[in-house]
C-alpha cells in the first residue's frame, strides 16, 4: 500500500479545507468513511491517495425535516439508517436494503455517504494484472470477453459494463433522495439519480461530484406510500451476496387503477436504476398482471445482454412483476410491505 498522510475532520467545513489543503497541484486526497471499499482498494494499489480525510466525526443525526421528511447525517453508519425506528416505519424499503448488503460487522462500519460512493465489484477492476478502462481509460475491458455473469444489463457501453453495488441506493433512488454537498465552491443539492452517471466514453468518471466535494447528508422527502414499500434481493446465496438482481418498488392505488408508483433496481445496472420506463406505463393503468407485464417489458427492452449474464433479463422481469404483484396486493389489503 502507498503511504499516505491521515487527517480527522471535526465538521464538513473543516474537512473541505483540508482536501483543498492537500489536493494542491499534485496531491490527491480522499475522504474516508467507514474505509470498509476504499482500504480494500488502497490495498489492491487500485487507489493510491496522497491523503485521506476521516469523515466519520461529522454528523450521525437524522432529523425531521419542515416538509415532514428525514435528513440524514452522511456519517450515520449503515446499521444506525437500518434501525431507525422512523425509517423501518416510514421507508421500509430502505432499511430492507441495506440489512440486505454485507455482514453485521461491516454495516456497523460502513457511513451512508461511503455506501453510496463505493466503486464496483468487477472483479477485473480489483485486479491490477488486467485490463480495465475504469482504472485505466482506454485499457480495454477483460470482463466482456471473461467473466461477466454478475455485470450489467442496463446502462452499459462498450467501454465497460460493470454493476453499481449498493443496495442502499437504490432504495433511495426510489424514494427520491436528495443528496446535499458540500465543496469548495459551497453547498448544493442533487437528486440521488443524477448522482451517478453511466460509463459511456468514460467509465472512470462515476459521478457527478466535483473535486473535493463531500457528502454531508441524504435528504428523504415526505411520501406516504412508502410506508408500504418493499425490497427484495435476488442472489446467489441467501446472505453476504451482492445482487444479481434487486427490485425496491411501492404502489400506490385508486380502486383498481395504478395512481402511483416508485420502481428501481439493482444488480443489473451501470447506476442505481430508476426504471422511469416501466413506471410510465403503470401510472393510470388498470392494475392487472397485463399491465404489469406490458411495463416491465417497455423498461427491459433496452439490455444489452453477454452470454453469461443473458439470464438476467428473465430474472429481473419474474422479480419485478412479483413485487408488483406483492405491492398492489398489499395496498389492496392496506397491509404492510
Ligand atoms: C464483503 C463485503 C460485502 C458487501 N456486500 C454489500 C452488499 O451486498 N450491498 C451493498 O450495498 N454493499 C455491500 N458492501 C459494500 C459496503 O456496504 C461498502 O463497502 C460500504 O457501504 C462503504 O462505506 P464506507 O463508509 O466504508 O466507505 P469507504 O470505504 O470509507 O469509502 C467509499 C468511497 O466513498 C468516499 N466517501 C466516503 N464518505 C464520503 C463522503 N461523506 N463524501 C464524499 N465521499 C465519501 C470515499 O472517498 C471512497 O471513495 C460489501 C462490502 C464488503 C467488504
Ligand atoms: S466492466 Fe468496467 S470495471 Fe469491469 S473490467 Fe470492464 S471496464 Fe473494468
């Protein structure tokens, strides 16, 4: 591992100046959550900060917000989001989520804003001794020739097709999250789903964060029918499992008509995947399973398969239309998720 220089920030201001500080010409700092992706990455030599600036001190809190919606703190760990009372209540979908994602241990670690900012688990781009245009633009990219069977269906390029793997965001992704930022310039907001951008040209460009610029908090707006949302994970073992496919989705009707709905997967795209498609074809529709059929096809019609991960497409439509099914039965019952 390249040696680095290590700072505690004590609030996001203080950690903004002191990536400023140590990202001048050549430098290259990095903030550090939980370390639970980046140490691993630090290991492999595929990163190789100059600095790290320990983010963990800085707000924990998730508060009520005026218009009756949560803000999280961007250092509120996994297990502390999961557990909230007013989450599993108000947005069950997202504290299912994310106690589908690693272990026990490494939730405790993991930060919000770090989950959201994890890189792949292609396992070329882990692999120093391999070619991959995300570590290095124009390399090449071994996966579509090898191993691809957990890569992407939706959003991919020829320059790359690996999968975003946070459970969490897609969570938020349906549940409309704002993410608020903090950098050099000052603060903004952007919605989670313009968060992270799609491989195109330029696989090695992941977001649309500026330099230096920091998390400092989720924002979840008030949605009610959320309150009977879902998320189930699809994998290969029951547990410590990254998605092959994952569907978080909530319904809300009127009689017997789709008068709203949220729809967003995982495991299958090259982002945490809003399926605005499928959702336009269920607004105002008759809640059928011809409906459901007909929306889930319309979002589906755009993968790009590879031999080993083909599968995919059949297992994301038998998923999502499951848990279609599943929600417009329980606002039917007016059950929980
Ligand atoms: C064995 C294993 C299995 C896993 N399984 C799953 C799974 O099934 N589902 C899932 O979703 N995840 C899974 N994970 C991933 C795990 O959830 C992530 O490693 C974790 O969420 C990253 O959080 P962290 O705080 O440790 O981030 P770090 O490793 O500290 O940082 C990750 C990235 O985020 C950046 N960063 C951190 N905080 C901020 C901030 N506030 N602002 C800006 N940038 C920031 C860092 O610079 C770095 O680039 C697994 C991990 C492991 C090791
Ligand atoms: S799929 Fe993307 S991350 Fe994986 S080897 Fe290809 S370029 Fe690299």
């Amino acid at each position: 591992m390249k040696a680095f220089d290590y700072h505690q920030a004590v609030d996001s201001e203080q950690a903004v100046a002191q990536a400023v500080r140590v990202s001048g010409a050549e430098d290259m700092a990095k903030y550090l959550g939980g370390g639970t992706n980046l140490v691993d990455l630090m290991r492999e030599t595929v990163e190789r900060p100059d600095a790290l600036i320990d983010v963990t001190a800085l707000s924990h809190a998730i508060d009520e917000t005026p218009e009756g919606g949560l803000l999280i703190g961007a250092a509120t760990t996994n297990a502390e989001l999961a557990g909230d009372i007013r989450v599993r209540t108000r947005y069950p979908m997202l504290s299912r989520a994310i106690l589908t994602g690693a272990s026990a241990q490494i939730r405790n670690m993991a930060t919000v804003g770090g989950n959201l900012l994890q890189r792949t688990r292609c396992a070329y781009f882990y692999d120093m001794a391999t070619h991959c245009n995300k570590r290095e633009p124009g390399a090449g990219c071994d996966a579509h020739e090898g191993f691809h069977r957990y890569h992407a269906i939706l959003g991919t390029s020829s320059s790359c097709m690996a999968t975003h793997p946070s459970d969490m965001a897609v969570a938020l992704a349906a549940l409309e999250a704002r993410i608020h930022l903090r950098g050099p310039d000052g603060d903004r907001q952007l919605p989670l789903t313009e968060l992270h951008r799609e491989p195109g040209e330029r696989p090695d460009i992941e977001t649309e964060l500026r330099p230096q610029e920091l998390i400092v908090a989720i924002e979840l707006p008030r949605l009610p029918m959320a309150a009977r949302s879902g998320y189930r994970k699809v994998r290969d073992r029951a547990s410590y499992a990254f998605a092959l496919v994952s569907v978080a989705s909530m319904v809300a009707l009127d009689g017997g008509t789709i008068q709203d709905v949220r729809l967003a997967l995982g495991g299958v795209g090259t982002k945490p995947w809003r399926a605005y498609r499928a959702e336009e074809a269920l607004r105002g529709q008759p809640a059928t399973e011809a409906t459901l059929v007909t929306a889930v096809d319309a979002e589906l019609a755009a993968a790009k398969t590879l031999p080993d991960n083909a599968f995919k497409v059949e297992l994301a439509r038998r998923t999502m239309i499951a848990e279609l099914s599943r929600r417009i039965a329980d606002a039917r019952s007016g059950g929980d998720a």
